[in-house]
C-alpha cells in the first residue's frame, strides 16, 4: 500500500468486567488510504466503535486494555504515543462525529463558541478570530444564517443542524486527515440522512481527507463508501471495494446481511425479507472457533475450532471463512 | 444534488426563531417565580441597607443612651426600640445586616472554593482519588455541624474572620458531595467524549467543560448555604464565638439581651426576625434558582 493514512495489524482490545474478559475487537487489519472512505459496517456491539475509539485512544481504560497491536498514522504508532502528542492529534489531523447529535455538543455554550474552542486549542488563535472561522465552517456546512446561528446553543437547534455543528467542529483544523464518523446519521430521520452524507462526501472532496464510516446500514454504505470491511463479533469478516462486495459476497454473514435489505436482488419479489437465524453471541464466552458458525448455513466442522485465515479473492477482496460462497455471485 | 438545491431543503428545516441571550432569559424566568422574587427582594432590601447603613440607620449603632434603656418599639422616636444601653434597635440592625452578609458570602466562598475542587477533582477522576478525597470528606460529615465549627473556632480563636473560615471549612463536604455527583453524573455525557476528541486537556474538561454543566446543583446548595452560614454565624456569636461585642451582629445581640425576653420582648425578638427574614430570603431565591439555572429544564 503506498498512500496509506492509517494502517491497524492485528489489533485486539477487550474490557475486563466483573462478569469477565470481554473480547470487543480480536486480531484486526484494516487500511485507509488518503482520501478514501472505508466503511465499517456490522451490527451493535460487533467492534465498531470500539475500532474507532481505539484509534483516538478514547477507550476508557481501564476497564479497557488494547491487548496488541500496532496503529499507525501516517507513520507513527498511535499506540505508543505520549497522551500530550495524542491530544494534539485529536482534533487536529484525526477528529470524531458521533452519533447522537443531540447530546453530543455542550448544552451550556454557543455552537459557535464550542467550534471556536477548538481553533483556541490547536492554532492558539484569538477569541475574535476563532469566532470568524467558526462562522465561515458553519457557513461550509450549509448552515443558514451562520453569523446568528453561531450564536445558537444546542438546544435551539434542530438534529440535522446539530449534527452539522458537530461536522463543522470536525473540520475545524487546518488539515483534517481523518474524520471518524460513528454512525453519523442514526439519530437522524431519513431526509436529514441523505443531506448529512451528502455533505460528508461533499466535504471529503473538499478538504482531501479520509473518511472512515462506522455503520449497520448497507444502504449508507453503497451511496457513500469506496471500500468497505465487515466486522462480526469483533473480528473482521470481509474487506472489499464496495462494487465487488454487493455484486460479490464471499462470507456468509456479508451475503446475510446483503439479503437483509429490500432491494438485493434475493428478495426482489420475495412477501418477507430473509434475516439471519440467531443473535450474535456472548463476546463472554466467544471460543477459539469462527463466531458466525452457529448462525451460519455452510458451517463445517473446522468452523467450530479455529478462526479461518484470511483469503484473497482478486487483488483488493479479502475475506476470512472456511467455506466461502463461491466466487459466481450468487447469494443464497 | 447540486448546492442551491441542498441549502433549500436546509432551509425547509425547522429554524427555530434566536432567542435571548442566557442572562436575558434567566431573569426572565426568574421574574415568572414568584417565591423566587421575593427571596430577591428580601436580599436587595438588607443588601442596600448594608451598603448604605450610615445613610439608612437613624442613630449610631454604638451610642449608648442609657435614660431611654429598652424603650418598647415606636416611642420617642426609637422607630423599634432600644436595648438595655438604650442602643437604638434599628440602626443595629441594619449595620448587623452588613456583617452577616459578609459572613455569609465570605465563608460560602471558603468552602465553594475548596469543596468545589475537591468534588470536581473526586467526581472527574474517580477510581483512588475519588476514594481517598469522599473518605475524607465522609469524616468530616461524621462530626455534628455545629460541633465540627465549634472546634476550629476554638482552635483558631474567638473573632469573626475566624467564625467564617470555621463555616467555611465545616459548610465544605456539602459542596464537594453535591459537585462531585453532577460531575461523575456529566463525566459520562456524550458531549465530554466528543470533547476529548478533540485534543482538549484533563484541566479544560474539567473547569471548562463539565464545570458549567455540573453546576447549577451547587449554586443552589450555595445559595441556601449563605442562609445557613447567617445562621451558624449567628449561632456562634450566641455562644461568645464569633463576633465580640460591641459588634452590632444579629446572634450576638440575641445572647446579650436574652435575660429581658421576658420584660423587653423586642430586643430579643427583633434581631430574631432578621435572621429569619435573611436565611428565608436566601432559601427562596436558592429554590427558585434551581429552576432557572439549567438550560435543559427550559423548552
């Protein structure tokens, strides 16, 4: 890979809990490259967020540990950074939007004086001069009126326009190399989804920097990611660009989660959707063996014993399975 | 989609009108609260009474006029009375408004200041420090009130800078408990995380993010602390601890005359009321702040 932004080997995070070790995230690979936007998709507490607050170290610890692995960014090793040059990362060249945009800004200041903060902090820019630039990024994510509505506390504001305030305090660097979105458009009802992505894209191209987007809805990710990797139970499954991964499912849980959509082509006239039989499982009591096995419809004995190694199939297209649906594009 | 297009649905979003400012909105609410504006009025009446006493009290609270000693109230022109060196009873009063409000804002400030940080420092970090700073905080709170303020004045001596740091150091654990459960309850917020994504430090979170959100509790508890520090101050001066007379302050004035409660009811009798009146003005205006204080409680 040359253009890399961010690499992650083998990176495994648990959360030791009273009730015992749980393993969130196990043995990952993941790449970003400059520029692109990786999808990260899997259902409630498959990793995802967790993938992405170890990247910012923002994993409460304790009670979480990163067992091993190495992130890098841009070169360096995350892992191993003083927190003060973390935190001067944070922000800067790696910053977050989250999911709920209704509680994720400071409900005692002024979007303008929050995004401002964030200027005072990493340029050391005066209050007056932050204040204008705060102004100009709302102006950039299409907020109407900025110069008033940076005068807006929270509360005033609508979720879609919160959760453009949150983009804009994203921006707010000189030059964002990653953003984070953590399911950016949950909270939002589907209108407002649209715009938000479109946004993001908008921006992307705009500033020149990589997007990496935490989500369980197939449909986000075929509107707005180049590649995309699938994690289930804290591994990854499946990692392809986005055109071969719909057309071209590997592992069974990718082509599960394909069928669960109305528009795959499985279902075109089918009266119910298919879903996967079962629920994810204890990340507790997760044993040596592939975690979709007991869910899956092409389990094999091996499944039960160890986790398959990855496979290529094609130069890009990277999946983990003992018995992959074959390369033809069926999915079921 | 091109930009036009995306800035009209925007604008179709709702946009809700620009509201006052915070502190326009605040004494908005605060002039709907009825009980609220009158703990106000209560404090703005002593408050200007104590910072033109020399123009408000008719007489010098000092002079003693011994022939007009425990003159009843409203006669040969002592508006309420006299005490038994036929000091004038208003005038006292007023200037005994003065010291408590010191003492009040004063030793409330004392103990803001150091219960503040330790509940902060206790509720952001948790874990040790949490642990070693509530223990602490737990044994002060095993001593009986009166008793723990009783020990520092005795330890420091009898004087009234004294009786406020002792009120101070005692009133402290209520602040440090109270803040420390609103921060560990902010701590946990989306909006701190999202913070922290953003390269802002241990310090700044602490003072800058969580402190405002977190504080809206204390403010009330310091409110009706400053009732409760006129009170306690009252107390010690009753008991030969705080204030020494002369001083005109309320509780002193109360020990001094208690043996006339029976013949010259006002002299103990009055004083008593002022003391009523000012912790009473500060509890209802404290209440009343809990309300308005907190932007999430207003629509």
């Amino acid at each position: 890979m040359t253009d890399e932004l961010l690499g992650i080997d083998n990176l495994s995070v648990s959360f030791h809990t009273r009730r015992g070790v749980v393993k969130a995230v196990r043995n990952l690979n993941l790449n970003i490259r400059e520029g692109e936007t990786l999808a990260l998709v899997g259902e409630s507490g498959c990793g995802k967020s967790v993938t992405a607050h170890a990247i910012t170290r923002l994993v409460p610890m304790p009670p979480g540990v990163i067992e091993s692995g190495i992130i890098r960014f841009r070169g360096t090793d995350l892992l191993s950074l003083p927190e003060k040059d973390m935190r001067s990362l944070r922000g800067s060249k790696i910053s977050m939007i989250f999911q709920e945009p209704m509680t994720s800004l400071n409900p005692v200041f002024t979007i303008g004086a929050q995004i401002a903060e964030v200027f005072i902090t990493h340029e050391k820019l005066g209050k007056k001069e932050a204040f204008t630039r705060a102004v100009e990024l709302l102006d950039l994510v299409k907020i109407p009126d900025p110069a008033k509505r940076a005068k807006s506390y929270p509360h005033q504001l609508s979720g879609g326009m919160r959760q453009r305030a949150m983009i804009a305090m994203a921006l707010a660097s000189p030059e964002p190399g990653l953003m984070i979105a953590d399911e950016p458009t949950t909270a939002l009802d589907v209108t407002i989804q649209a715009q938000i992505l479109q946004l993001l894209s908008e921006l992307k191209e705009r500033v020149g920097m990589a997007l990496l987007l935490i989500t369980h809805d197939m449909g986000v990710v075929a509107e707005t990611a180049d590649r995309v990797a699938v994690m289930y139970a804290g591994r990854k499954v499946e990692d392809a660009p986005v055109e071969e991964l719909f057309a071209n499912p590997r592992h069974p849980y990718t082509a599960g989660l394909l069928g669960c959509q109305c528009s795959a082509p499985s279902n075109q006239n089918a009266a119910r959707l298919t879903s996967i039989n079962g629920s994810v499982p204890d990340l507790l009591t997760l044993g040596e063996g592939c975690p979709f096995a007991n869910r899956c419809d092409n389990v094999k004995s091996e499944c039960m014993e160890s986790f398959p190694d990855s496979s290529m199939a094609g130069e890009e297209h990277e999946f983990s399975c003992h018995n992959p649906i074959s390369g033809s594009g069926a999915s079921s | 989609m091109s930009d036009n297009m995306t800035k009209e649905i925007i604008e179709e979003e709702i946009t809700p009108p620009a509201e006052p400012g915070f502190w326009k909105e605040s004494w908005y609410q605060l002039t709907r609260n009825r009980a609220a504006m009158a703990g106000l009025i209560i404090i703005s009446v002593f408050t200007l009474m104590a910072i033109f006493a020399p123009l408000a009290a008719p007489e010098d609270p000092l002079e003693q006029t011994i022939p007009a000693r425990l003159t009843a109230p409203f006669t040969d022109g002592y508006i309420l009375g006299t005490d038994d060196l036929g000091r004038d009873l208003l005038s006292r009063i007023i200037y005994g408004g003065r010291i408590s409000l010191i003492i009040g804002v004063v030793s409330v400030s004392i103990s803001l200041a150091l219960g503040g940080v330790l509940g902060l420092v206790a509720g952001y970090f948790g874990g040790w420090v949490d642990r070693v700073i509530m223990r602490v905080i737990d044994i002060m709170l095993a001593f009986p009130y009166i008793l723990l303020t009783i020990v520092i004045v005795a330890i420091l001596g009898p004087s009234l800078m004294n009786a406020m740091v002792a009120i101070g150091i005692s009133q402290m654990p209520r602040y440090a408990r109270v803040l420390r459960a609103s921060v560990m309850g902010e701590r946990e917020q989306d909006y701190v995380l999202a913070e922290r994504s953003l390269g802002t430090n241990n310090f700044e979170l602490m003072f800058h993010t969580i402190l405002p959100n977190a504080l809206a509790p204390t403010m009330v508890q310091a409110t009706l602390g400053v009732g409760e520090a006129i009170l306690s101050s009252a107390g010690l001066s009753f008991l030969g601890l705080g204030a020494q007379p002369p001083t005109p302050e309320w509780g002193l004035m109360i020990a001094s005359s208690k043996q006339f409660i029976t013949s010259a009811w006002w002299v103990v009798t009055l004083p008593g009321i002022a003391i009523l009146l000012a912790v009473l003005g500060f509890n209802l205006l404290g209440d009343g702040l809990r309300d308005i204080l907190d932007p999430r409680l207003r629509d």
